[in-house]
C-alpha cells in the first residue's frame, strides 16, 4: 500500500486531476445547467484548440525550453491556408503550406536559441510580435473570406456529444504519450531538460532534439489555429492573443516543472481542460468574466505549491 500511494504521489499530474475533480462537483452543485449535454458539447468543442498548444508546450518545457509565439503562430497559420485559398490554391495545398510556415517558425527559433545561446523566452517574445505583425499584414487588418471550397469537415465535424476536432486532439495526445514515455526519443527529451551536460556525455544530440521540440510546438499551435479558423469560419487577425500565458499555466497546473525534465502528457491534458472547464463554469454561474484571470492565476500558484509538497512528500516516502 505504502509503495502505492508513493508512486501515486510521484506523479506530477495528480494536484491537476485533484483540483479538475473538486471543480467539477462545485460547477455541477452550483449551476443545474452545467453537466447538461448541450454545455458538455461545448466544453468539448472548446478544449482541443488550448489542448493541442498545451501539448506542444509542454514537451517543450519538459525539453527545458519555453515558446511564446504559439498564439501569434495559431493566428498565422490559418491565415496564410485562407488567403492562399482565396487566391485560387488546392484547399489541401494551402493547408500544407500553411502547417510548413509553423515548422519553419519553430526550426527559426530552434537554430536562433541554441545556435546563438539566446534564452528562448526572448526568441520567442520577438518571434510572438514578427508572427502577430505578419497575420495583421497578410489580412489587411480584416478576417479573409472564407473560401466555399475548405475542408472544414475534415476538423470540426459535429457529432452528437463533439466535433472531429477532438478525435484529432486525443488522437495526437496519445500518439505524443507513446513517443513520450516509450520511444527512446521521449528520454532524450527528458534526459535533455533534466540536466543537459549530463544527457551530452549519454551521446544525445541536444540540438536535433530541442529543435524537433521547437518545431513540434510550433506544428501542434499552427494545428489548433487550423480547427479554431474552421469552427469559427474565420481567420481572424486577434486570434490567440493570450492564448500563449494559458497554454504555460496548462502546463503548470499539469505538473510540468519550469526548470525541465518533468511532466507528463496527460498533465497537459488535464490542465488544458481544467482551465476550460473554469472558463465555461464561471460563464454558467454568471459570474463577471474579469474574475477568469484571477482564477487561472491563482490555480497556477495552487498548483506549483502543491506539486512541490507532493514530489517533497514522495521523496520522503522514499527515504
């Protein structure tokens, strides 16, 4: 039993699944309407477009770095797919070409942070503003016509409880988890954010493995702003404005550690959900929308707190 509830405790994700629960029960006791099927469709709807920035993210962070550019990239993306669409290109060219213009902004803040030794909040940071400005340039200023030929089925096809977005977004995650936690290339990425000297004398090429993590990141946001784009049947310029802050705090809250090394993808997942579950909860009990920020942030300081105490607790156990 002692060896259970240890390994239980070691788990960087279980302050997250604690906390999703608690606000869960207090949602659904406060407001009737907020288990009904039509709000869980839309909580559904919602959840893969911050899931998938999330997971990005968080490989990332586990790899040691951080990327601040995914809300611009997630605006930048389907805007170059619709205004390549609307200038007479193949719906799926278009598309290809758009999710090639994330990879290439990724690989760009790979080679400029480790070729450079530049801290990749800063890459980043400058990659968020030249990404934003070439979304407000492309556009004009003003969302492109949504172009009557775009696969949109193909993302956001609704069903009954969801849409297709979210049969992408779990089957990405689980694809990430397998190559997480039971491909080689998974411990290289944790061996590389947990101590990079010592993942250098195992023989692990640090720069392909960052710059597969940059670039992988940049794919899954460039994806997200795909779905958002064809749910909404708009490229619009503001989207993803703040949506790089959420994505960090998913993370957080999912256990990732800032200093690398640690996570998990289903901590990613829970924590992308939990923040959209508050977002929608605080919507159905009409309570001022000012008062989200205030409970993501304070969800974020809860949750490093608690993770500390829990990998401190485990670590005794331990001992």
């Amino acid at each position: 039993m002692r060896k259970f509830v240890q390994l239980f405790l070691s788990r960087p994700e279980f302050s997250a699944l604690i906390m999703i629960i608690v606000v869960l029960i207090g949602f659904s006791l406060y407001s009737p309407y907020f288990m009904t099927p039509t709000n869980i469709r839309v909580v559904l709807g919602i959840i893969p477009e911050l899931g998938l920035v999330a997971l990005g993210v968080s490989i990332l962070m586990i790899a040691g770095e951080f990327d601040l550019s995914v809300g611009s990239v997630l605006a930048l993306t389907p805007m170059v797919a619709f205004t390549t669409m609307a200038g007479g290109l193949d719906p799926t060219l278009a598309i290809l070409l758009s999710l090639l213009v994330a990879l290439g902004i990724g690989f760009i803040n790979a080679q400029i942070t480790l070729r450079f030794n530049i801290p990749s909040f800063i890459t980043t940071l400058g990659m968020l503003f030249i990404a934003r400005s070439l979304t407000v340039v492309i556009s004009g200023g003003s969302p492109p016509p949504f172009p009557a030929d775009a696969p949109a089925a193909i993302f956001v096809e609704p069903f009954a409880l969801f849409r297709m977005s979210l049969i992408w977004y779990a089957g990405l995650a689980i694809l990430l988890g397998l190559m997480l936690h039971m491909s080689n290339f998974g411990n290289w990425v944790f061996a590389t954010g947990g101590y990079r000297p010592a993942a250098r004398d195992m023989g692990i090429d640090v720069f392909k493995v960052k710059t597969a993590c940059f670039m992988l990141c940049s794919f899954l946001a460039g994806f997200a702003g795909l779905i958002q784009a064809f749910r909404l049947r708009s490229a619009l310029p503001s989207a993803g404005v703040g949506l790089e802050l959420e994505a960090i705090a998913a993370s957080v809250i999912g256990g990732m550690a800032l200093t690398g090394g640690i996570g998990s993808v289903l901590g990613a997942v829970i924590g992308a959900s939990l923040i959209r579950v508050i977002d929608n909860g605080l919507v159905m009990a009409r309570v001022d929308a000012n008062w989200f920020n205030l409970a993501i942030g304070t969800l974020t300081i809860v949750a490093v707190i608690f993770n500390t105490w829990i990998r401190e607790r485990a670590r005794r156990m331990r001992t």
